[in-house]
C-alpha cells in the first residue's frame, strides 16, 4: 500500500542551521537524511517551485522569474496567481496518471489558483471598487476558505508580507495544514512555510536575532512532521534558496534611464511612472537577478556594455548565457544581469524621491515593475509611524479610501537577499536544502532538477 507524502517549503532554510535550533528538523535528518540542493537560475521563488515540482528549468517551465514584461501588453505583470503559466507537468499530474484516485492538498505554494489539485488555497484580497484591499484567500473547493477561516480565523495576510510580516502566517498554513490532513487524507500535502524570509531579509542571515526565527520555524514544522510520521507518512523537507548577506543596492533601471534607454511617463498627479512600452531598456529586477527587456536587436550589444561596465553587476547573460543555465524562455529578457556578491537590484528608475510613482510608498506587489524588499520596513524617516498607521486603518475600517504610505525609498536597509546560484564551496550556507524521512531516495548530491522524480519513487517506487 503506498504511503501518504507531506512536503514542506521551508523557505530560506539551509543545512548549516540543521542543529540544536531546529530540533524537530534536525531529528527528521537523523531517521533519514539531509544534503545541500543545488538550485536554479534565478534562485527566486516562483521559478524554484515551478522547478522542484516538474523537474524541469525555466526553459520548459516558463517561469524565468517571480514576473516578467509582457511583450503584447506592454506591461509588467509580477506574483500572478494562475497555474496555467506553469508550461511544464507538475508531480502530482504525473501521480494521478499513474492512479487516478491519487489526492492532492496545496497550500500557499505559488500558482496554486486552478492547480489540477484536490484542496487548495492561497492569499487572494479582494479589491471592492472604492479602492479598499479586504483581507482574503482563494480556494478550491470554494467552501474550504469559509470551513478554514470559521476554525482558524481570516488568513492573516500582513503577517504574510509587509512590516509586520511574522510566525503567524506560517503557524496559519500548519494548523491548516493540519486539519486537512485529519479530515481529508490527501496522498500528497504541500505546504509553504515563509517565516524564515523575513527576518533574512531585513537582518542578513548574520544577525544574532535569526535564531530565534530558525527556532520558531522549527516549532511549526514540528507540529505537522509529527502528525505527518503518526500517520506513518513520508516527509520531505525542502527550501527555494538561502539567503545572503547585502549591503549594495544596484538601481539598474536609473543607470538604464542616465544612459537614455529607459523612459518614464509623468503623470496628472506629478509623479512618474515607468512607460515600458516606450523604453528602448528597461530591467524588471527581481532580488540578485534582473531580466533586461530591449526593444530593438541592434541596440543589445550597447546595453550589455553599459551594464557590465556598471558596479554591483557580476554578469550580463546573453541569449547564448541564458541557454547555459536553463534560462532561455520567450518571457525573459534579451539580457540577464546578475549581482555581485552582496549586491542585489532595485526597481527604481526614478531620479528625484519627490517624483516617486504613488505606489513606491505603499505595498503594492503588483503594480510595481519588480520586486520590493523594502516593503518588508516601515520607513525608518517617519516620526510617528504607529500613528500613521492606526489613523489609515481607522480610514480603511470607517469604509474610506485609505493611503498607507508608510514604506519608505532608501533600499540600504535591507540586509539579505538571493537569487544567484551559490558557490559550490559554500553549499551548506549558501543552497537551499532537502531532508527526507526516508532514506531510500538518498544520494550523495541532489538538483533541484532532481526532486520531482524523488518524491514519486517515495510513492510509486
């Protein structure tokens, strides 16, 4: 009889934490075993789940990034929801040939939206016309939100992301995790714990504090790899990528619009806004890796000198480059710039704070054209920042139009990021990690290429 599978995103850990801080963890490890995983290009979020559930690169997956520039539309589009971006097999359509009885719960893993899956659900606010955001989640079945949240309460989503991003929203998806795995019995769980992406972020992975952020994973962990062994299932462990230490922010779409390639659009209010469609390049900048979009053929080699001539930038792959890593997919750039070591980009493209686009202040992961970790602090320069807060809070409640303006423009304060592939010499800090129950999958070194075919030889031999 197969065994039941419960698989565990534990984003941002690696094998040098496995120790007296991850107890439950660490003793996961010791009944089977754990070892560095070797990562893809760009080590970000969408683009390593995609991997780790079809086994396949960006290449064939098509998620070359958390977003990328739509080429019709003109536009930028990041963290879409729809699993039909994902172009490739993932594990659990592959199981279900095999046995069309096969049950699948996915819980907060990235493009769960119309996932091919039993149970599902994920962060999804709902946006009422007056302008307000109402804290929600979307489901399949559409009932599984409404039984989830009546046990457990509203997801909390600003425990998700933002400011005060914390333990909570990881001891959410356990206690929901938990209840589908009591009620349903799926053959196979997944479940997205993000904690460890704070804190890594804000404070580098040096900062004294991180442990106890590594103990408090560990506890939520715990709780569902205990449940998860009492039904004699087999766990497994992974993590996306390892975060490291930053203290160069890289504002690549600046260098791009000093040179004359990239164009901004004024608008009615006074701000500026990015106008894609017009640039001649422009970078979607995405953590350590930046997709680099060029208009005209021509114009590639004069932008890729630019680039490699700019500090903070380790490489500019051309298509040729991309191809070597897997990365060479219609929805990237003409170009891929990668960070140095302890740089990583920025999306403004701004030169003047003062004509910072309305949303550069906020969080807002959809209409910015790149990835924000600033997001993650409340902006160091307000004086009263609590009181800000409880009165665009009071607004939202009272049912007004609200602004939270709180997020501040100086990228310096981040500390941690990813996105690069690690230094071979370095794995153990620098790679994600697997951990399994069980130990026959084991090997001496795992891809993250690797991982699909070894959770089904865990179920189907």
């Amino acid at each position: 009889m197969r065994k039941p599978l419960v698989v565990l995103n534990v984003v941002g850990l690696t094998h040098e934490m496995l120790g007296p801080n991850t107890p439950s963890l660490s003793a996961l490890a010791q009944r089977g075993f754990a070892r560095p995983l070797g990562t893809v290009l760009p080590a970000v979020t969408c683009t390593a789940q995609s991997t780790l559930l079809t086994g396949e690169l960006p290449r064939r997956h098509g998620i070359v990034a958390n977003g990328w520039y739509s080429r019709e539309l003109a536009e930028v589009q990041f963290w879409k929801q729809s699993n039909h971006l994902v172009q490739a097999e993932p594990v659990y359509q592959t199981a279900r040939r095999r046995d069309p009885r096969y049950t699948v719960a996915k819980l907060f893993w990235w493009y769960n939206m119309y996932a091919r899956v039993n149970w599902s659900m994920t962060p999804r606010p709902s946006y009422p016309a007056d302008g307000r955001k109402i804290f929600d989640s979307y489901s399949q079945p559409p009932e599984l939100r409404d039984q989830l949240q009546s046990r457990l309460g509203v997801f909390p989503l600003p425990a998700f992301w933002g400011p005060t991003a914390g333990i909570a929203s990881t001891r959410w998806i356990v206690d929901a995790s938990l209840q589908l795995l009591h009620e349903h019995s799926p053959d196979l769980l997944l479940a997205y714990l993000p904690h460890l992406d704070y804190n890594l972020q804000r404070l580098g992975p040096d900062d004294p504090a991180i442990t106890a952020d590594i103990r408090a994973v560990d506890a939520e962990a715990g709780r569902l790899i205990d449940a998860a062994l009492a039904r004699d299932a087999h766990v497994v462990v992974v993590s996306e990528y390892a975060i490291t230490a930053v203290n160069t922010p890289v504002h690549i779409n600046r260098v791009l619009r000093e040179a004359g390639w990239l164009q901004v659009r004024r608008e009615p209010l006074g701000y500026e806004t990015l106008d894609a469609g017009a640039s001649r390049a422009f970078a979607v900048s995405d953590h350590q890796v930046a997709h680099v979009y060029v208009a005209d053929a021509a114009d590639v080699p004069a932008v890729a000198r630019l680039l490699r001539g700019t500090a903070g930038i380790e490489q500019v792959l051309d298509h040729e480059g991309q191809r070597a890593v897997g990365l060479d997919h219609a929805r990237g750039g003409e170009l891929v710039a990668v960070a140095e070591p302890g740089a990583w980009f920025t999306y403004y493209f701004w030169l003047d704070d003062r004509l910072a686009p309305d949303y550069a202040r906020t969080i807002d992961i959809h209409r910015k054209p790149g990835y924000d970790p600033v997001e993650l602090f409340i902006d160091p320069q307000l004086r009263f920042p609590k009181l800000r807060v409880v009165r665009r809070l009071l607004q939202k409640k009272l049912g007004f139009r609200y602004y939270m303006d709180v997020i501040g423009l100086d990228a310096r304060v981040v500390k941690g990021s990813h996105g690069r592939l690690p230094d071979p010499a370095r794995m153990e800090r620098e790679a994600p990690v697997l951990i399994s129950s069980s130990r026959a999958i084991e090997a001496d070194a795992f891809a993250m290429t690797d991982v699909r075919d070894r959770l089904l030889q865990l179920q189907f031999g």
